[in-house]
DNA sequence: CGGCGAGTTGAAGAGCTTCAAGCCTGGTGG
DNA sequence: CCACCAGGCTTGAAGCTCTTCAACTCGCCG
C-alpha cells in the first residue's frame, strides 16, 4: 500500500504488467521515518543509499555562507534521490522533510539489481531523471525572468500536476486544487523572493479571483487564466513523449 | 586532435589507460559543424543523436512566449548533448552556438556500444551527467539567492574553471584569465540580468579593480577576493569526490 | 561610407526588499 | 484549564536594486 506512489509514477513512464508490480513492490529496502523539519542528508555529506519517498515531503536546498538559502526543488512521494550515488559522490547540497515523511532506502547494490532486471524499469528510471533535470531547468527559467507574480502561480501549477500524477496520498488533490504543506517562506526561498512579498503577491492572487487558500489547500478558481498569466505549458514533463516512444520500440 | 577536449574532460573522471584513449578516439561519428548564431536543436525538436562539441561554444535556452530569454547553460569544447536521447525524447529547451562550433555527432547505438564496452567510460559519462546537474542546481543559487555583483563574478569564475580543465583550444586561457567569447546579452539571460545592468556591473568591477577586459578576455586581478564576494565555492564541481572513489573501488 | 551589432551612459521609475509591528493559531507547561 | 510562547501570516512605509527608455559611441563588414 505503502509502496504505490512510487508505482503511479512508474506507470507514467511504463506500461507495467504484473511481473513488472511485482518487482517494484518487492524493492529490498529499509523503511524510513522522518519527523517534520529533519535534515535527511547535509550538503557535504557522503550518501550510500537511494532513498525513495513513500508519504510527505521534503526540499532539496543549498545555504550560502550568510545564511541566504535556496530550495531547488521540492519532493514529492513517489520522488527518488539521490541517484548519483550509485557511481558514488558526496551530496553538494542538502535535503530536509517539511512533513513527517515516510521513505524506502535502497542500497546502491539492489538498485542495480533492479535495473538489470528489468529493462522496463531501467527506462522508467530514466524516465525520471529526465524529468527531474527538466524541473531544475524550468526553475533557472522561472527565478531567472519571470515577475513574482508569474513565478508563484507556475510554482503552485507545477507542484499541483505533480501532485496528481502520483496522487501523492489520499485526499492530497483534486480537480479543485491540492494540499500544500509548503510554509511561505519556503516558497520564497524556492523562487528567489522574501515572505513579505511572497505573501503580498499571494494575497494579491486571491483578491483577483485566481485562486482561495484555506487551511493549507490551495484551490484554483481559473486554472487555464492562471496558467496564461504565468506562462505554464506543461510540455517540460515529458508526459507523452515517452509514450510515444513506447509505441516504437 | 580534435578530439582532445573530450579526452582531457573525461580523464578527469576516470584513469584512462591506452586502450581506453584509443576507444575514445575511434568513436564512431559524423563530424559536423555549426556557424556562429546558429540554431542546433529547436525546442520541441525530437533528437536523434549525442553531439559532443569539440571546438567553441554553444548556449542552452529558452524562450518565453513574449521573447524573454533565458539561457540555462553554456556549452563548452568536452561538453556533450543530450544523452536523454537515450531514451528518446523531445528536446524542451534549445541549442545555439555562440561561436562557430565544430562538433562530433554519435547515433545511439553507437554511443551504447561505448557504454558496455567500458565500464571507466561509463563510469565516467555518469560523472559528467552529475556535474551537469550540479551545475544546473548552482545556476538556481546563483540567479535565486545573489546580487547582480555576486552572480557576475560567480558565472565567470564558473567558466574559468571549466574552460582550464579542457584546455578548451590553445589559448583559450592561463592563470590570468581566459577568452570569453559571449556577448553581455548573453551573459545577462543566463543571469537574469538586463544588459544594461550587466554591464554597468561589469564595468564597477574594473573600476574596483576585481577584474579587466581586453579584448574578449577577462582577466582576473584578484581571484580570491572575487570567489570570496561572490561566494564561490568549487564543490560542486566534484572533482575530487570521484577521484576518492576511484581509489576505493 | 553607411549601417548594424555591441557596448556605454544618464535619468526616471517599478518591483521587490528591509525594517517594524501586530495578529492568529496550535502546542506546552504551570 | 488557561496563560504563554513560538512560528507563521499580514500589513505599512521607506528605500534600494535593477529595469526601462533613450541616446550616443565604436568597430566592423558589405
């Protein structure tokens, strides 16, 4: 049960047949649990294990000298880092839960095993890491050239149809909108912004009826204007590409 | 010859032996070359193989609707695109040179040759992947958490640091500075900057005696002060995390 | 010799930050 | 059980960084 986050987001990158589940719900690992606000890994630090997030999240992030910090990217069940490890590095950056968070630590040796066992999954895994370099760059974009305004609301949509993709728990999201366990500071601190501002632009947001906060869900009242306004085109998901490519091979 | 940026790169991720330099050599490619200016991949592009660049330099981008640019990363003589290809994708950013460009363009199939026929070279393709990323996550800080003086001098010392570990062609650099063969259009989207505020950066840290321009050069006068305000630190560059590595396996 | 791309400079203004203060909520301990 | 505290959210006012608009220079190529 624990495990099917991170089997919805397999399926998006490959048609699994029952072996295929199997294998995924077998994975040899240790379970982990992670109180709210744990440092996981710190920047610096030698990592030997992949860890795949079964329940909550957590931010990748990296602190400069005067305390200034960045999140790059956020993590979402159904997430795997770090798979660099597996040819061995130390971490350039760190890793911290927002929510308590539950996760599976795989060991580089049965995450080969893995992937020789499976072509599909070697695909899927792939998949993923594609994926992700994809968000790192579509966060360069947004930080780099879009107004406060446009970056939030393509945050909120990216963060929103990740969400969906792996359902991320029950009752996380719906046509509606989605649960965001995000402080707005964190937020800030994802896009390069102050809170104060983060939250004046918000506020802003809500009075121009593009969306309702309340009580840690964000709920979109015109998604496609919201979208338009921010400039998001989900193209960078890579969604059906690789379905297509599927259909070839 | 010409292929000697890729061979100096890759042994710094791996202890290369004859027989490896002579796999490297012979890889199996078209050559090909590019004018200054030019369009090499169109975002949304399906890409049919890896192009490792020999000679000159090249931008990833994108583009939003209004013509607002962002530049993700430079590409430099050693550098190879997309290894995604391997598992087929659609480009979602695009390539440009800034210089003219020679290139080296390897089918897949022969790229996966290389792939099993080495494991060094494998091992070494998974390192440069992973310090593309790093590079990716420390264009984030930069244009997320630093002032226009920081990013600048950041960026700068970043490229320094690459193009002395190709040699990237004669002359390309030495321990004074380097040869930088972008405009201040360009440096500014990858900085988020305007040209406008690049340059009047630029030119306070002449006045403040950090650096000098003569030519398409830059010359550092004083590269710890200016790693020291700019906050740079080399780590992510990871390169001597895999030489550890390389010693225990 | 004309024009184009790149660089430079000034002046005005917008967007975001900084500093400061108050509010609201949930959790903790007396 | 309630007082208190801490963390997160909210708002105002002032100011700074960076942008925008505009104009001029320089070197290069046709």
């Amino acid at each position: 049960m624990a495990r099917k986050a991170l089997l919805r987001r397999i399926s998006f990158y490959a048609d699994l047949d029952d072996a295929d589940q199997q294998v995924i719900m077998e994975i040899n690992g240790r379970d982990q649990h992670f109180e709210k606000n744990t440092e996981i890994i710190d920047a610096g630090q030698e990592m030997d294990s992949v860890l795949i997030v079964k329940e909550g999240w957590a931010i990748r992030y990296k602190t400069l000298e005067d305390g200034r910090r960045q999140v790059l990217n956020v993590l979402l069940p159904g997430d795997m880092f770090d798979l660099q490890v597996l040819v061995a590095a130390e971490s350039d950056h760190s890793v911290k839960t927002v929510t308590s968070l539950k996760g599976l630590s795989v060991r580089p040796s049965e995450f080969r095993r893995l992937l020789t066992e499976s072509g599909k999954l070697t695909l899927a895994f792939w998949w993923m890491q594609v994926q992700e370099e994809a968000f790192l760059r579509e966060q360069i974009v947004r930080n780099g050239k879009q107004t406060a305004r446009e970056r939030i609301g393509h945050f909120l949509l990216e963060l929103y149809r990740r969400v969906l993709i792996t359902g991320a728990g029950a009752g996380a999201g719906n046509e509606e909108g989605f649960r965001v366990p995000l402080t707005q500071t964190v937020i800030a601190d994802a896009l390069g912004l102050t809170p104060i501002h983060t939250n004046r632009v918000l506020r802003q947001l809500e009075r121009d009826d593009l969306l309702e906060r309340d009580n840690g869900w964000i709920l979109f009242k015109d998604q496609r204007r919201l979208a338009e306004i921010s400039q998001f085109d989900i193209g960078y998901f890579h969604l059906d590409a690789f379905r297509m490519r599927l259909g070839r091979e």
